[in-house]
C-alpha cells in the first residue's frame, strides 16, 4: 500500500460558522480522507451552527466520503446546522450530480 503524506486541514472560525480548508493528499481513493479530515476538525467545530467545507484541493471523491458527508449533513440539520461546500472541482461536482447529493448538499461548484 502506498504511503500518503498528508496535513492536518485548516480550520477557522468566523461568526458561528467553521471553515474547514482540506489538505491535499497524493491519493484519495481507496481510504475517507474526508472521515478523517473532518474528525480531526470536529473539536474545533463543536457548538457552530454552520460547517464550511472548502473542497478546492480535492480532486476525488469515493463513495465512503459521500456516505461521511451525508451523515455529518444530517447530523447538523438536526440541530439546525447546514453544511456548506465551496470551490468544488467540475469533476467532483460530477460525482454529485451523478449521486443525487447535489439536491441535498448545499454545493457551490468552483468558479470558472
């Protein structure tokens, strides 16, 4: 198995709202880079009501980090959250509109 060099995302607060910037990895496929991400951004997250995701340096997108984003989605609009995710990729955005998950998500593709 190849060896992923990867950092630690970059997460901010702004008027009750988290912005969590992904690190880059070498390969997302194959492995929840975004469980893990997001995990990692949890603790610094926790009481906002509003999680901002930038997804400018994801490339990939498999069905396991779908299935973690519809959760963390459910998981803050049930207490009145919204999760939003910025500066994603055509072919990423692809991913959603192939899945449906863009009639859920709130998704603001990159801008062109």
């Amino acid at each position: 198995m190849a060896q992923l060099r990867e950092s630690q995302p970059a997460v901010g607060h702004e008027d009750g709202t988290t912005v969590v910037a992904f690190a880059e990895t070498e390969a997302w496929a194959g492995e929840n880079a975004i469980a893990r991400q997001l995990l990692a951004a949890f603790t610094e997250a926790l009481g906002r009501r509003r999680l901002l995701l930038d997804f400018s340096r994801v490339g990939h997108v498999n069905s396991e980090e779908l299935g973690t984003l519809v959760a963390v989605h459910k998981g803050l609009a049930a207490s009145g959250g919204r999760v939003v995710l910025t500066h994603v990729r055509p072919q990423v955005y692809e991913v959603f509109a192939t899945t449906h998950l863009h009639r859920l998500l709130e998704i603001h593709p990159e801008e062109v």
